[in-house]
C-alpha cells in the first residue's frame, strides 16, 4: 500500500512585511532646524505686518489728510516726514522683515516642511515686490521731493507736488498689497507649522 507524502511549500527566509514601514526620524539637525522656524516665524509675522501697517496707514490717513491741505503745507510736511522715517527702528523693521521671513522659509525646507517653507517662500518673494516698488519707484521720488530744497526757497510747490504725489500714492497702494498679502502667507504658515508641532 502507497502512502502519497506531500511537502509543504517552502517560502523565502525573509518573506516580505506587509506592515506600515515606520517613518524615519528626523535627525537632531533637522529636528533643531524645526524648532527654530517656529520663532522666526512668529517674528517674521510680526514684521510683516508692522510694513503692512505702516503703508496701510499712508494709505487711509496721512495721504488723503495731506491732500485737503495747501501745495506749500504737502510739500513740508511729506519732506519732514521722509526725513523722520530714517531712523534705526524703522531700519531694523524693513530689513528685517525680509532677513527674518526669508531665513524662516529656509530653515522649513531644511527641516522637511515643504508646504509651510512653500507659504514662507511666498511671503518672502511678496515683500521682495514691496521691495523693489520702493527701491525703484517711492525712494527716487523721495530723494526728488528732498533736491528740491528748503521749503522757503521753493518757487512753485505746485509743480514739485504734482510730480509727487499722484505716483507715490498709487505705487504706496501697490507696497500695501504686497505687504499685506506677504502677511496672509505668514499666517498660514504660522497655523501650518504649530499644526505640525501637535
């Protein structure tokens, strides 16, 4: 009488894991890199928005006021305020804003952030265009008003006016866009990144 032996199948020493591969842990510099975004961040937000502010406020308050006023008084006053602009706080806010948002966006992408480090990038390349309006079209016009001299030796306010302000308002209008815009990205950012933090 046969008897039939039947062997079972062999498998692979090593048969493949059909579990969720644990992610990798983040490295200490990686991890380092994160935490520091957080505060950047914040700071980045905070300068963002004074800029946003401040040319905000030109916009509804000290523009329009100065329009209801004489050629001699524009004329006076934008000079003395062009002048008191150019201090140390302000420096350190307009420059900042830019250091502070650029340096945020890199150091997320480093740690592995790449939507937040994509909003922070925005930020950055908005306040760039804030920039380069600044730069290229507020500044000229500023060191223009100032060439023209001492109030008391201008001859006709009226025409060193009118090559002022029409320009400069609308190009203001075009920082705050920017600016504000640069700031809505670094909110989005800031929720991204906590959320990631939980």
């Amino acid at each position: 009488m046969s008897h039939d032996h039947t062997t079972a199948p062999a498998f692979p020493a090593s048969a493949p894991r059909t579990a969720a591969t644990p992610a990798t842990p983040a490295t200490p510099a990686a991890a380092g890199r994160g935490r520091a975004a957080g505060p950047l961040l914040a700071t980045a937000t905070v300068a963002m928005g004074l800029m946003a502010g401040l040319f905000f406020a030109f916009d509804v308050s000290v523009m329009p006021g100065l329009a209801k006023g004489d050629d001699r008084t524009y004329v006076t006053a934008m000079q003395n305020i062009n002048k008191a602009i150019e201090n140390g706080l302000f420096g350190l806010v307009f420059v900042g804003a830019f250091a502070v948002t650029g340096a945020a966006a890199y150091f997320l992408y480093r740690a592995g952030h790449r939507t937040t480090a994509l909003w922070a990038g925005a930020a950055t390349l908005l306040y760039v265009a804030a920039l380069v309006v600044t730069m290229g079209v507020n500044i000229p016009l500023n060191n223009e008003l100032a060439q023209a001299g001492d109030p008391s030796q201008i001859a006709d306010f009226a025409a060193v006016r009118t090559r002022f302000e029409s320009t400069w308002v609308a190009t203001n209008m075009l920082r705050t866009a920017f600016c504000t815009a640069g700031l809505a990205a670094l909110i989005r950012a800031l929720l991204l990144h906590a959320r990631a933090q939980r």
